[in-house]
C-alpha cells in the first residue's frame, strides 16, 4: 500500500501552467525520484506536496487521508518532513542547536509551562538534546555540535539538515537536492544515509540533479518536462526512454545509462 500518493496535481502561476495533471505514489521503505530539467517543475511539485503552495486541482493524500493544502507544520506532525533546495539552516547557531531545532514541531506541551520553565519542558528539553546528539552521530557530525553552522562546509551543512527532517520521526521524507554542491565523497554519505533511512521503513521523495546518484538509489523515477509527467518507471526502463532523453538533449539521460549498466 502506498503511504503517499499524488493525483492528478497541477499549479498555475500568471495563466501558465507550472505543473500539469501529474500523478505518482511512494510505499514505505521506497526511494522514488522525481527528475527533469531545470524549470521543469520539480520543486513547485515539492511545494505542493509539503503545503507551501495550495495546487489549483489534483489532491495528495498521506497514508489515505487527504491533506492537500494542509500547513507545512501540520503535516510535519502527521509524519511528512522536508528539506529544501535553498538550505534553511540557523548560521550563527551551533549546529546541536539547530538540530535541536527540529524536534519543536513534536512538542505538544502548553507554552506557559515552556514559558515558566516547568519540569515537563525541562524533560522535553532534555529529551530533544539527547535526540538531536543521536542524529548528529549518525550523520557524522558529533564532533562539531558545538561549531557554529555557519563554519561547516556546505555537504556537512546538507547533512544537518537532513538530521533536522529526521528529528520530526518521519513517515515520508521530502529531500529537494540533498547533493546539490557536494563533492564525490560527501554524496557518497548522504547517498548511504538516505539508503538507510529507507530500510528503515520512510518512504523517500527525492529531487536530484546528480543523475548517477538517482539511477544508483532509486527504486522507481517520474520524469518532468515543462510541468507535465513523461516518463516512469525503473531506472534501467527512465534511462533508455526517448521521450527522457530528448528532454535531457542527450547528454544526462546518456550518464545516467551509463552509470546504471
């Protein structure tokens, strides 16, 4: 059963559809792959589905229930998390504080007791310290907690954020190019961690331009092109598609061949 589907989504921006009637589904423990050229629609599509833009028609559903256009925080609570293509990181906060950060989207305590200071915000605090340095482990940045943000390179930056969507305990993952400006070798962690926060049951949407890297980790990829889907299906099937390589002009759907075979 599919954990998150997409039905028919479509967005106009100024009279000019941005994304067209597209459809897709994600199961538990599934990386898929949304891929196109630039300006082809892929992160208008992600804003659709996270809540941050409300789709002209189409609906998306998570885990049966239809929450198209339900808030960004609200979602994050029903168990769809995000990152973005633009990294949203706290720069001058230590980089334990802003993966503390994104375990206050969990918290349900009353805020006056937040505000007084009281032994059950001082447990969840504590609680979301010993989280956030257990997710900073993970993604092999332990040993920076206490550096600002703002002095690590930009893959460790990736990572963090990464960290901070798991804090939220996900369901369903969102990563807008979570490689974008990567070098071989931290692709290659963010490549192994996405791996297994698969296995570990969270469905992952992925938006990636490092064409190797989808064809290696994905299970299944939707094609985009001016807003409309056109093409799907396995990587080995996306890879010799026509339709995917005139789109590519080519030479990505060529590499991407490559790195599959």
């Amino acid at each position: 059963m599919s954990i998150l589907e997409v039905d028919g989504l479509g967005i106009e921006f100024g009279g000019l559809r941005a994304v067209d009637d597209v459809s897709f589904a994600v199961k538990r423990g599934e990386i898929v792959s949304i891929i196109g050229p630039n300006g082809a629609g892929k992160t208008t599509l992600f804003n659709m589905i996270s809540g941050i833009y409300l789709p002209a028609h189409g609906r998306v559903r998570l885990e049966g229930e239809d929450v198209t256009g339900v808030t960004p925080h609200l979602l994050a609570r029903r168990g769809l998390s995000r990152t973005f293509q633009n990294l949203q990181i706290f720069q001058e906060m230590t980089v334990l504080e802003n993966a503390i950060s994104g375990f206050h989207l969990r918290e349900r305590g009353p805020v006056l007791s937040d505000l007084l200071g009281l032994r059950g915000s001082r447990r969840r605090a504590q609680e979301a310290e010993t989280g956030a340095r257990r997710l900073l482990e993970r993604v092999g940045l332990e040993r920076v907690a206490a550096h600002e943000a703002g002095s690590l390179s930009y893959g460790a930056l990736k990572q963090l954020e990464i960290a901070r969507a798991l804090a939220l305990d996900p369901t369903v993952l969102l990563l807008d190019e979570p490689a974008a400006g990567c070098n071989a070798v931290e692709t290659e962690e963010i490549d192994k961690l996405i791996a297994e926060v698969a296995a570990e049951g969270v469905a992952i949407l992925l938006v990636e331009h490092d064409m190797k890297l989808v064809m290696r980790i994905s299970n299944h990829i939707v094609v985009l092109d001016h807003g409309e889907k056109i093409a799907e299906g396995d990587p080995a099937a996306v890879s010799r598609d026509p339709a995917v390589i005139e789109a590519y002009l080519g030479t990505q759907a060529e590499e991407a061949s490559h790195a599959h075979s």
